[in-house]
C-alpha cells in the first residue's frame, strides 16, 4: 500500500511539475513544450526511482512492525507456559474453512489480553501445489517390437549393436521373465536412403535371415518409426559418432509381466465365441465318430450276419469315442495352471486314460466270452485268450473308426468339389448349383441377423436369348405406375473415369456392348449393385433385371437381395427351334459369314438347352412363364411381380 501511494505521489508531482514548465512560456508552440517536458523527464526518473527505493524500505519496516506476532509478543506479559486459546465461535468457522482452501489462517482478536495467536501452519500446507512429472515406465515386451541387443562380438565392450524385431518369445513357469527366451529377427541397414542413415529392413536384397536367441533381460525397446513406403523401420542414432541406435529405455518393464497373452488386448466378446464354437467342434467330432462307428457296425452285420461280431465292432467304436473325449480333455487342460502358478495336471492325468481304451474294450469282451462259456483258440484259460481274432479284428476295427470319421471331415471339402466336378451332365450342375443357393443363402440369413436390415426386393425376370423375356419387361416397366423401376447403367463414355474406376475394381456384375447386348469386358455399360439397391431405394418401389443366365447367378451372389425369380421360355424345343428359325430369317439374327443358317440354329439351341438346365436345377426361380401368348404371358409376369411387394 505505501509503495502505491508513493508511486501515485510521484506521478501527481510530475504532472504538476510538467504544468508549471508549460505555463512559465505561454509564447512557445506545442512542440516545443514537448521537448521541454521531454528534457524535464530524466531528472524525474530519477526523482522517482529514489523515492521508490526508499517506500520499499520504508515498507518493509513498517511491515515487520506490524506483524501479528510482534505486536502480541510486545502487548502480552512474559509467560512461562501459554494458556490454551480460547478463539470466539466465529473464529473457529473461519479456522474450518480456511484449513479446507488450504490458506494460512486469519487470527481474530477479541482483546489483545486474552486471545493469544496460534502458530501459522507451515508453509507446505498451503503453499501450492505442484504436481511432479511422472516418470514414464518401460513398456511390456511383445512380439513385433523393435529392439536394441549386443552380439558377441564388435568394438563395444558388450559386443556389436544390433538391431532386430521380435518375433517369438517362449515362457517358462520354471525361470524369471528375465530369462525367457526371445527369439529375434536381425534387421539390416537399408538402402533406402544413404543421405540419411538409420533405416533398417528386413534384408530383402539378402537370401540368409538371421534370427538370433537372447533373453529378456538383453534386449532394450526401440522407439523405431515403420515406413511404409520403404517397408522399413526408421531407428533415432547417437552416441559419439552419431551412428549408434538408441534404446528408448535400458530393458524392458518385467515386473508382473506374464507373457504376450497377458500383454494383447483380449476381446470377451470373441473370446466367448470362440469358446462356444470350439465346444460344438468338439460335439460335432464326438457325433461323427458315433454315427461312424454306427455305419461300420451296420456293414459288418450286412456282410458276416453274426450279432456278435456286430457287438464287438460298436463296442470298439464306442471305445473310439472316449478316446476322443478323453483326447479333448487333455486339450481343454493345456495352458492351465493352479493358483500358484504351476502347471495343472489333473487334466493330463485324466487324458491319459485314453490310452488304455483298446485293453478295456478286450477286457470287456473277454468277459463277456466268459460268462456265455464260449473259448478262445488257445488252451490256457486266461482273460485275452478268450478273445478270437475275428472279435479281435472286429474291435479294433470299431476302435480306429475314429480316424476315418477325422480324415473324411478334413477331406470332405476337396472330395465334394471333386464329385461335383466328376458328375455328369445335369446331376453335376444341379449339385454345384444347389450347393452355392446354399450357401448364399446362409451368407443372406447371417447378414440379415447380425445387420437387421430388411433385404431389397428384386424382380428377376430371365430365360435364354429370343423367346421374349426383354419385350415382357419393357411392357411391365411401360405399365407400372413407376412401381418397377430399371436400375441406372454406367456409361464409359458419359463418365470415363467413373467407369473405369468400377471396372479396375471389378463392380460390375455385367457389362453390355449396347442398351441390353452383354458383352465381356470392355463393353460400354456397366451394372453394378449398387445401382440395383438404388432402384428399389424408395418406399413401394421393386428393380427389375432382365437378365440372363451369368447376370443371374452373379446377382444370387450379391448379400441383401430378396429376390422373386421369373423363368420365361417355352413349353417344347420344337417351338423354340420354330422361333429362333424365325429371327434368323428374319435378320434379327444374324448370320457370320463362312456360316450358314443352320449351323447358327444348331448353336443357339445348344445355349437354349443349357440354360433351360440351369433354369430347372438352379431352385431359384419361383414362377415360370410359357411366353406362347405375349398378352398372357404379360398378365402372368403382373402377378408374380406382386410377390415382390409382400
């Protein structure tokens, strides 16, 4: 307050000061009294400067005088022992809440002979608070890091620097993680770029991959940036040359650490799944080595007629089975370990059962031999010796059941592509076509549930070239009240770059040389499906496709439709022959030259007949049309095409 009052002192001085200078020379012009006023400013600083120096003193005295505690230590008499405060209610509120802002208290004095001032607190318990920076902790070691280690040998006194990335590390419950084993991939300084060192790949320039085995506690984690447009690592380098890679830390954090699993992010979710997937695996492994066991034991009884044999095959088959439960048990053990971190070994006790399956399986039917009184081929009467070879081969048959169950469902994928490939004419198409609606349609219903999303509705209208499907649907699209709607075709030539876009990513589902011609690729339009999900976009609105038999199936493949197959063709070949005979003469068709007409009728029904195969086999299309009568035909078209709206 005083070196305030000082300062506003001095300031009023000089003003005053400056008003006496201007007016002692009323004859001057502005700007001479400014630099009069300028010249007076030294010797005002100065002035000022002195007075501010001596208000500090000042101050500080008068300070110090004042002090709470100088002032009662003067005012209270000498005391030997203080009596206990007796502060006012008041003064115990205002205690409360000064403790609570952290702030030195305020001593209220009631009377300067009964109030004595407590001590102040300390300076740490309100002075503010500064919160300390946290020193950064090494990371956990994981697989694909990049780390620093010494090789045996080099300048350095631990070896030569290397650098390298993790690709293994194997955990022992029997060592310190310092001592597991890493296994790591040297890398090697890249040629990315010479002007500026420190890069580092993989060697690819090299044939020989180095993979080096140190231990946790010999490797330092690298703060390495990947670059991918050289497919290599940028490492920071130091030390007194400038070349030497840099550790971000001096070894890895190992306390706690309980291996790369406890490290990655686990998804319960996933993780829930997975359990539950592996748990009907192991169901469905159990249920085919039964069923198995079951047909082999229905072939021994066809083939031999005797029960007995018949028994002893399903009881070795039934002694396959518990090997197998037996073997998922040991499965379902590993990585388990008790609550003081060994290796539980319950699981694998109870596994090992499995290995004498076969002798119980012999057992039982030894004792079983014994109590029908029935002898074996041998003379001693002991347990095995009751056994015959034919039960004998009948057991163990039963029992390696098992193995033909695991090996037929490994093979059953490429075995199924084989047969359908080896079947003939129809048969094998209708197999390769029912197997894909299959599993389109499982691909459909496992969208439709995880999106929830209501599929789009399309009307497939198809069948072979020149038997009237396209007239059919120009007049359903002519007459629908914008209620069927074509999708939109991408041209090349409308919007080039688009299209080739589309077309390098391989989105369209067919291509056509003209408005309804289709063509390989390279044709002029384009359909995709997205454009056919924005046909059927608005409320009450179905996409219509006339499509043949490749635009078909390639649009049964595409998740999210609900398609409404039309077939259209004729009811004999006679009648087709009869109408692509009359497009040929007509010049609808046209004739090559070096052919003539009947060697183009001849190929057009070939066409004819099979996609007339894959109309019948294929299953997907719900309503057929014998397009004899245009007019009744159109009429029919109407009606399936409402199904497309339920």
């Amino acid at each position: 307050f005083i070196n305030v009052a000082t300062l506003n002192l001095s300031i009023l001085i000089f003003d005053r000061f400056c008003h006496r200078v201007v007016n002692s020379v009323p004859d001057r012009r502005p700007d001479t009294n400014t630099i009069e006023m300028t010249r007076c400013a030294p010797s005002f600083a100065s002035a000022v400067a002195i007075l501010t120096v001596l208000s500090i003193m000042a101050g500080r005295s008068v300070a110090e005088s004042l002090s709470p505690s100088a002032f009662v230590s003067s005012s209270l008499p000498a005391r030997t022992t203080p009596p206990p405060p007796a502060p006012s209610p008041s003064a115990s509120r205002v205690r409360k809440r000064q403790a609570q802002l952290r702030v030195p208290p305020i001593t209220l004095f009631s009377s300067p002979e009964g109030a004595e001032v407590p001590p102040p607190l300390p300076s740490s318990s309100y002075s503010p608070a500064i919160r300390p920076r946290k020193k950064r902790e090494p990371p956990y070691p994981k697989a694909g890091d990049v780390v620093k280690y010494f090789d045996l040998d080099g300048g350095d006194d631990r070896g030569e620097v290397l650098v390298g990335k993790i690709t293994l590390i194997e955990t022992s419950l029997k060592k310190p993680p310092a001592d597991w084993t890493v296994e790591v991939r040297r890398l090697e300084l890249s040629t990315y770029d010479k002007s500026r060192p420190g890069y580092y790949d993989t060697g690819k320039s090299s044939k020989r991959k180095t993979v080096d085995l140190r231990t946790l506690g010999e490797i330092a984690p690298i703060l390495a940036s990947y670059i991918r447009a050289s497919d290599s690592w940028k490492v920071p380098l130091g030390g007194p040359s400038g070349q030497v890679p840099q550790a971000q830390f001096e070894s890895y954090r190992l306390d706690g650490y309980e291996g790369p699993a406890s490290v990655l992010p686990v998804n319960a979710t996933v993780l829930e799944e997975d359990g539950e997937a592996y748990d009907e695996l192991k169901l469905t492994i159990l249920k085919d080595a039964a069923l198995a066991g079951a047909a082999g034991a229905l072939a021994v009884g066809v083939s031999t007629r005797d029960v007995g044999l018949v028994v002893d095959y399903f009881a070795g088959a039934l002694g396959g089975v518990f090997y197998l439960f037996f073997l998922t048990v040991k499965t379902d053990s590993l990585g388990e370990t008790t609550v003081d971190g060994t290796i539980d070994r319950k699981g694998k006790g109870l596994a090992n059962v499995r290995f004498v399956m076969p002798v119980l399986v012999l057992l039982a039917i030894s004792g079983k031999n014994a109590l029908d009184g029935s002898s074996g081929p041998f003379e001693i009467a002991g347990l095995f010796e009751l056994v015959s070879r034919e039960q004998f081969l009948a057991a163990m048959g039963g029992f390696l059941t098992y193995r033909g169950a695991l090996l037929l469902r490994q093979v059953r994928p490429i075995l199924g592509d084989a047969l359908v490939e080896a079947l003939p004419g129809s048969a094998g198409v209708a197999v390769k076509i029912a197997t894909d609606l299959r599993k389109q349609r499982e691909k459909e219903q496992e969208e439709r549930t995880t999106t929830g999303v209501a599929a789009t509705p399309v009307l497939l209208v198809c069948g072979p070239r020149g038997l009237g499907k396209t007239t059919l649907v120009r007049r359903l699209l002519d007459g629908g009240d914008g209620r069927f709607v074509e999708p939109a075709l991408n041209d090349r030539v409308a919007d080039g770059a688009e299209f080739e876009s589309k077309e390098r990513a391989g989105k369209f589902l067919q291509q056509y040389s003209g408005s309804a011609a289709p063509a390989a690729r390279g044709g002029r339009y384009g359909l995709t499906v997205a454009a056919v999900r924005e046909a059927a976009s608005g409320d009450g609105r179905v996409a219509v496709v006339d499509a043949d038999v490749a635009l078909s199936t390639a649009l049964v493949a595409e998740p999210g439709l609900r398609i409404v197959g039309v077939w259209v063709s004729l009811d004999s070949l006679e009648k087709i022959e009869g109408r692509l005979l009359a497009q040929i003469e007509g010049g609808t068709v046209r004739v090559p030259a070096g052919e003539d007409t009947e060697s183009v009728l001849r190929a057009r029904v070939r066409e004819v007949v099979k996609d007339i195969e894959y109309g019948v086999v294929s299953g997907i299309f719900d309503f057929t049309i014998l397009n004899d009568n245009i007019e009744e035909s159109l009429v029919e078209l109407r009606t399936a095409a409402e199904y497309a709206f339920k």
